[in-house]
C-alpha cells in the first residue's frame, strides 16, 4: 500500500483576537507584546468600590489628572511583555555572573586601593534604600494607573529597581565586610548629606497621582541620580583610580537605565501630545520634582566627586532637559 502525503495549507479563520485587531487591523497577525498588552484593562462589571477607597473604581482613569482619549497609546517602544522582559534581565544577570567571575578569578577587589574602596562603599551603599523606594514607587503606579500599556512595564520598572539593589547589595559584600551595609543604612538614616535625599524620597511614596509619581520617580530622580553615579562617579572617578572592579560589577545599571529610558520618553511624549493640558501638567510636575531632586542630589553629588560634583549634576540635569525637549516638554 501506498502512503501519500500532500502538503496542505491552512487559513486561519482570524489572525488575532478582536480587541488587538481594533489596533493592529483584521488582516495581519499582532505581535506577542500587542496580544499580551493592548486593550487588556478591565474596564466594566466591578463589584464594588474599593472599602479603603470609596471615592474611586478599583480600576479609575480619575486617579491621575492626566487625560488621555485611550490609554492603549503609553506603548513601550522595548514591546516588553513577561516573556521578553525575564529572557532581557536573564541574559543580563549571566552577564553579571560573568563579570563577578572575571573579577574574582583576577583578584581585581583586593588590587583596589582602601581609599577608593572605602569612597565606593560610603558612596553607593546607602543607595540600596532609593533603589528599594524605586521598587516601592513603580509598585504603586502599577497599582493606581490605569492601562495595561502603562501599568505592566511599571512593574518590570519595579522589580528592576529591586534588582539594582541586590546587586549593590552583593557589591558592597564584595568590597568589604557585611558590616559596610549596616554602615550604609546608617548613612542613609542620619549622615547630613543623605537627608535631602531620603526627604524626596519618602515624599514620593505618598504621592497619591501615579503619572505624577511616575515623573517625580523615574523621570526627574532617576534621570539624574543614575548619570550622576554610575558615568560620572564610578565610571569617569573610580574607575580611573583602579576601581575598574566597581564598574564591573555595577554594569547592569547605566545598561538598565539607558535601555528603560526608551519606555520612559515615549510615555511622556505620547502623553504630551495629547492636549496643551497633559503638557502643561507634566511640564509643571517636571519642573517642580526635577529642581527637588537636582536640590536633593547636590550634597550627594560634594560627597562623591568634591568640587566637581555640581558641575557635573548641572550636566546632568542639562542633559535631562535637552532629553525632556525631545519628548515634547521643553522645561
């Protein structure tokens, strides 16, 4: 008997699910990140108000005083959905994994000077607790925002954040004993320097508008704390006094940021171009958090870098503006 086999193809009936097809057209497929993402946010058929919040649905656009006609236009330019985002950070921790084997297998920690050790620690330690208020925030407009365009990468924001401070965590055991952490939470809680800081940051975790948050947090504090530390202070100063082991093994971070800049620009101008109001609030929220943080990271800024510390957090917020500029928001 004789078996043939024929090559058949099968048309399916649709390419995509009717609410992604609204956004991409019934005759192409969607992507992964638009089925997984674009008009995915419950909107109708709530039980009740929140008990702990009557005023508001558990899902309320009124939450922020942002208006945009859909809120399936905040895309992130990275089409990060779970899958891609967990293989991205993967790929990353093995590359982190790496550089932690190259620095140990080469002694590079113990080639390290005691006063460039000792200035890396006093400096980046205490900055495990904005990185956990980085979580905390981010957590939060993943909780009060509204759109899943908007709210699921800030929860990728968030536990990057969280990630950025187990890796200076496991930098600071790397250079010194555990004690050097305990030190860092006591900068953190009482040197005078650190106390703008700390003050901008509990501020931020009872702002009660989450696009507001989302440009206080990370617009304005991380687009001039993470420039300031890692390219300016560990980069360009430790690095080049035989702290090259220190940019090593906080590489993940000026990576992260640059690479999570993309998702925070492309918000913030999508949303300014809605109307001349989303503008002129966000220019206004902008302004008011950016001089706060600049304000706060000045002693921050003395501490690492000495006299060169403001010139370089005056580049650094130049640098953020011109990136404000491009987003629409000329501040």
């Amino acid at each position: 008997m004789t078996v043939e086999l024929h090559a058949r193809e099968i048309q399916p009936l649709r390419n995509t699910f009717t609410h992604t097809a609204y956004y991409v057209g019934n005759d192409r497929p969607a992507s992964r990140y638009q089925e997984a993402t674009l008009d995915v946010q419950p909107s109708d058929n709530f039980h009740y108000r929140p008990t702990w919040d009557p005023e508001h649905e558990i899902y309320d656009k009124s939450r922020t005083k942002i208006k945009l006609a859909d809120w399936n236009v905040l895309r992130d330019p990275r089409q990060y959905y779970y899958a891609t985002w967990t293989i991205a950070r993967a790929r990353q921790q093995d590359a982190m994994e790496s550089n932690y084997e190259f620095v140990q297998s080469r002694g590079l920690v113990a080639k390290m000077s005691d006063a460039v050790r000792n200035k890396a620690c006093e400096v980046l330690m205490p900055l495990r607790h904005v990185a956990w208020g980085g979580n905390m925030n981010n957590s939060s407009i993943c909780a009060y925002g509204y759109g899943a365009p908007f709210t699921a990468p800030a929860m990728f924001h968030a536990m990057d954040h969280l990630g950025a401070a187990q890796f200076i965590t496991r930098l600071g055991l790397a250079l010194d004993e555990p004690a050097v952490l305990d030190a860092g939470k006591n900068d953190w809680l009482n040197a005078a320097c650190w106390q703008p800081l700390r003050r901008y940051v509990e501020d931020t975790l009872v702002l009660q508008d989450p696009f507001e948050l989302f440009i206080a947090q990370n617009l304005a504090l991380d687009g001039l704390l993470y420039p300031l530390i890692y390219d300016y202070f560990v980069d360009d100063h430790i690095a080049l006094q035989g702290g090259t082991a220190v940019a090593m093994l906080t590489a993940f971070m000026p990576e992260w940021h640059a690479e999570s800049a993309r998702w925070i620009d492309a918000v913030v101008k999508m949303a300014a171009v809605e109307s001349d109001d989303n503008r002129q609030l966000i220019l206004a929220w902008l302004t008011t958090w950016a001089d706060r943080a600049q304000a706060a990271l000045s002693p921050v800024a003395e501490l690492a870098l000495g006299n060169n510390g403001l010139t370089a957090l005056q580049e650094v917020r130049d640098a953020l503006d011109m990136r404000c500029k491009k987003a629409g928001i000329v501040v």
